[in-house]
C-alpha cells in the first residue's frame, strides 16, 4: 500500500497552465524621480531673519511653518504665510497642503532622447512670506531690560545715580 505522500504526488494534483504576458510598457517601468522645492522664506517686516530650506515636493505648510519656527528658536506664534506676495488673496490657511499643490507645480518628466545624457532636473522654487507675534510672556526674567546684562554696567550706573 503507498504511502499518503505518494497517494497525493500521483493524482490530487492540479495542472499548472503556463500563460504568457505581453511585455510591460517601458513607461510604466520608468520610476519617476524624487522632486524637490527651494523654500524661500522671508519675514514681511525685516530681511535680516530670510532663510531658505530645500525639502520635497510632498511637503506640507505645516511643516515649512516648523522650520520657521525652528529658525526663530520656537520663540513665535500666530504665524501667517501667504505664497509669492503679500496680498489678501495669497495668504495660506489651509497648513495640510503640499507645496506642489499650493504653487501647482508641474510633475510631469521632460521628454529623454536615447543616447543622450538625461536632463537634470532642476529644483522648483518658491517664496513664502510669514509674519508672526512674539512669544507673550509674563516672566520677570524674559520682560526685563537688556540694559542690565552685565553686572558690571549695573554697578556703574548705579553709582552715577547716587
């Protein structure tokens, strides 16, 4: 008497139907590459705290105001962008949009000839503008005057007074 193992291998068995695929479109092969935006971002009412950052298309305006915030020392709040000028119609308030579909950019990868070298490709650049309110605080230490920094400054004044 065979073994069940041998019972299986002899008829059980389902027969494998080999089917050809056309072959896939090279298009649809092609990955298409990471792009990338140059924020620049610059304060409505001084130049001297203008930055730029370089991140991917697929970033948020959440995270540009991070990086805003990050670059004043996380000491701002009640921050407002608005998209190539500062205008009434430009200002952003919707912060889960992407860069590409704030500033539409076009994703589309330019046409390649064979043989050649392919393009490199740019990075898209934008401008935000952003202004904010200072960091409200009612500490003694942070509402007290720069004047009185060094000690030695204060012991000097304080002298002339008396």
């Amino acid at each position: 008497m065979p073994s069940k193992k041998e019972k299986g291998e002899k008829g059980g068995g389902k027969e494998l139907i080999n089917i050809e695929l056309p072959p896939m479109p090279e298009h649809l092969l092609m990955r298409r590459p990471d792009r990338w935006a140059r924020v620049f971002f610059r304060l409505v009412t001084s130049h001297y705290l203008n930055d730029s950052v370089r991140v991917p298309t697929s970033t948020t305006l959440h995270m540009i105001e991070q990086k805003i915030v990050e670059h004043h020392g996380g000491s701002i709040s009640k921050l407002c962008m608005w998209k190539e000028q500062v205008h009434p119609r430009n200002i952003q308030r919707d912060f889960t949009m992407s860069l590409a579909e704030v500033f539409k950019f076009d994703e589309s990868v330019p046409p390649t000839v064979e043989g050649e070298e392919k393009p490199k490709l740019d990075d898209f650049e934008c401008v935000l503008y952003y202004d904010f309110s200072p960091h409200d605080s009612d500490c003694p230490l942070l509402l007290r005057s720069p004047r009185y920094h060094n000690k030695k400054e204060t012991d000097k004044e304080t002298k002339k007074m008396m």
